[in-house]
C-alpha cells in the first residue's frame, strides 16, 4: 500500500541510528587498528634486516659489490665466487698466490670453521668481522663501535697510501693485548685510517708470511659509493695484491649439518604450548556454547507458529537491542492500515490523507494525530508504553466516530 511505504521512508529519517551502526563497527574499528599496528611493527622490524644481497660479488644494486670484481677482474686478477667454506677452500690451490675476501654479513660461520680460516690462505681481508671472527684470526684486534664520514690514511700500507681517503662508514677497531696467545708468537699490527681514541678502520696484522686485514668500513666498497674519494684505489689495492682472489660470502651452506634450521628448530620454546592452550581453550568454548542451545529437536515440516510466539519473539529481540522506534513503527504500521479501512480510503491513499481523515472523525488537531503516527520518538521505555496507548486511544476513537453505539 502506499500509505505504507511513505510511513517507512517517513520513519526511516527520524530513526537513530548512529549509535546502532558505531556498535557494529566497534569490531572492524578494532581489527583495522590491530592490522596497522601488526603492519607498523613488521616495517620497524624489517628496518633492521641486513640487506640479503649486500655487497655481493654478482649484485650490482647500490648495495652490491659487483664494480669492484669486475674492474679488479678487468686489471688480472682471478676472482673467484664462493658460498661456502668448501667452495672457498677448494678454490684455494696456491695459498701464497691467493688472497681470501671474507664477510660474513649473516653470522654462519661456525667455530670450526673459524679455526680453519687462517691456514687456508696467505692473505686474508676480513670485512666487519664479529667477536667470534675476530677471536680466531684476529685476536689482538677487537671492535670499538661505530664509525661515520670520511677517513685519511694515517700510515704506510700501499693501499691506504694509494686511496688517502675513503669512506669510513661502519664499524671501527682497536688493538688490544691477546693473553691467550703463546707470547713467543712473531706477530706485528698495522693502524690505518684512524677516526679518534685509538679506534681504527683497517688493521693489519701480520704473524711470519700469513696477513690477516680487518676492515670495518663495509660502505667503502659498495656500489654506491666505490666511485667516491679513494674508495676504488684502497680496495683495488687490498684485493689485488695476489693474482687470485675468493670472493666468500657464508651461506646457510656453513651451518653444522649442511642444512638451514627446521622450523622447529626456530621455533620458541613457549610457542608450543601457547598453541596447545588456545586449542583446548577454543574446543571447551564449542562445548559450552553448544551446552548452552540445548540439544537438537526434530520437527515435522511443515510447522505451524503462532502469531503470539513470533510476536513475543520480536519483542524480546526489539527490547534487547532497545530498538524502541523500531517497535513503534510495528504499531504504527498496524494502526495505519486499520485506521484507513474504517475511514474507507483506498490502498492508494497517503499518509497524510489518513492523518486528515482521522483529525476529521475525532475532531483532533491534525499536528496531534501526526504526532502519534509518524513524528514521535520514544526516548525509553515509558514513552514507549505511552504512545502505544495513545494509538490505540486514537485507533478506538476513530472506530467509534465511524460505527457509534
């Protein structure tokens, strides 16, 4: 009817709803403010990953290494790319000739491995070595911080004469007294490229006819800034001073068994039973809830409900939801409709026309009637009750203007 549709487009504008639609959002609210944190947490977390590539012999990204090889192979040097310590010390045949680049960015030298790393060539060039590293081949050396900007070269090696600056950008070293070595042990220390208190980019460390260089500046061979200063000069000088050159970079190829950690392996002790706890918690839930609707009943379709059940099933769900306009509106629909049939209007007739029509049988003001049917809104429960009443007041009045006793 069309007095019904106007009624809801009516009703539908003076409905509130904006309390109704922030609850049922309150939980996407909370799922988008998890995920951006989850997402914030994972890029400051990535921040500080070491970058997979960096300074790789075949990347020739920024952060690659890739200049330097080619022009060192450009120049007659032999270089040689290993993942390994076995492809390192296999492509090792001659260890007089041969100098051995090592940077073990990712730590998965082990201390075996270690142990080995000294006698396998006479040259070796240890870029940014940690405390363990610098234990088995470098034992006076230790590390002494960070180092920023740009380093002269401060003594007599060829390549820091040859360089004069370069980019000191990375970790920095000091030389320190080594108690656990045989005190007999013919060893002499070089200094290069000092940034203040004793702290230094470059030592040297020679024990009879075997050279250990510890380097710290891991920017001064990248890519991006080779070019810059004396960058190129130092390290085509410190790597070419053999005609063979192994470029190693430690892969998960070194850990102990041959194979990267399982997941299990990786996995927190806590991490098991947490999972063990949230199953059992999530399979009692189930349990109490199914508890809670009772066990399943079968009927015999079809199935007749009545009137009053399904009236007092709306009820409670209107109460429960306090959806007191939306309530009204039921009743409202209801007088509406009746109200027309006893004013003898047809399905055609608006809203307004059955306003009129009723103010005209009670002698009512027209503001009044419209008031009870389309305009009020309930503010709790007694106001509720209320305009109930007055629609079935006015619903009885009209009735009795139409058919008088």
């Amino acid at each position: 009817m069309t007095y019904q549709s106007e009624f809801s487009t009516s009703a539908s504008i003076v409905t509130p709803t904006v309390g109704r639609v922030i609850r049922r959002s309150l939980f996407w609210v909370g799922a988008f403010t998890v995920l951006v944190i989850v997402v914030v947490l994972v890029m400051l977390g990535s921040s500080g990953v070491k970058d997979a590539n960096a300074l790789s012999a075949t990347n020739a990204a920024p952060s690659g290494a890739k200049a330097v090889v080619e022009v060192l192979r450009q120049q007659g040097v032999t270089v040689t790319i290993a993942d390994s310590f076995d492809d390192a010390a296999a492509a090792i045949t001659d260890p007089a000739d041969t100098t051995l680049f090592v940077y073990d960015r990712d730590e998965y030298l082990s201390d075996p491995l270690r142990q080995q790393l000294p006698g396998i060539a006479s040259r070796i060039v240890f870029l940014d070595p940690a405390f363990d590293d610098l234990s088995a081949i470098a034992p006076t050396v230790a590390q002494a911080g960070d180092v920023e900007g740009s380093l002269t070269a401060g003594c007599e090696l060829p390549a820091a004469q040859a360089a004069e600056s370069i980019t000191g950008d990375g970790t920095g070293f000091r030389v320190v007294e080594d108690t656990d070595t045989d005190s007999t042990t013919d060893s002499t220390t070089e200094t290069c490229f000092g940034s203040g208190d004793d702290v230094y980019s470059l030592i040297r460390v020679t024990t009879g006819d075997d050279i250990v260089s510890v380097i710290g500046t891991t920017t001064a061979l990248t890519n991006d800034a080779v070019a810059n200063t004396g960058n190129a000069a130092f390290a085509l000088h410190l790597l070419g001073e053999k005609p063979n050159l192994v470029w190693y970079i430690p892969t998960p190829a070194d850990i102990a068994g041959g194979e990267p950690p399982t997941l299990a392996e990786l996995t927190p002790t806590w991490v098991s039973p947490a999972v063990a706890l949230t199953v059992i918690a999530v399979v009692l839930a189930a349990l109490w809830r199914g508890r809670r609707l009772g066990p399943l009943v079968v009927e015999n379709l079809p199935v007749t409900v009545r009137a009053s059940e399904t009236m007092r099933g709306r009820a409670r769900l209107y109460e429960r939801s306090s959806a007191r306009l939306h309530a009204l509106d039921s009743l409202r629909l209801g007088t509406i409709a009746r109200v027309a049939v006893l004013c003898g209007l047809g399905q055609s007739a608006s809203v307004e026309g059955i306003i009129a029509a009723s103010a005209a049988l009670t002698g009512r003001d027209p503001a009044a009637v419209r008031l009870i049917l389309v305009d009020a809104a309930p503010m709790n429960d007694r106001e509720l009750v209320a305009l109930s009443d007055e629609l079935l007041t006015l619903e009885r009045d009209v009735t009795t203007a139409v058919r008088p006793a």
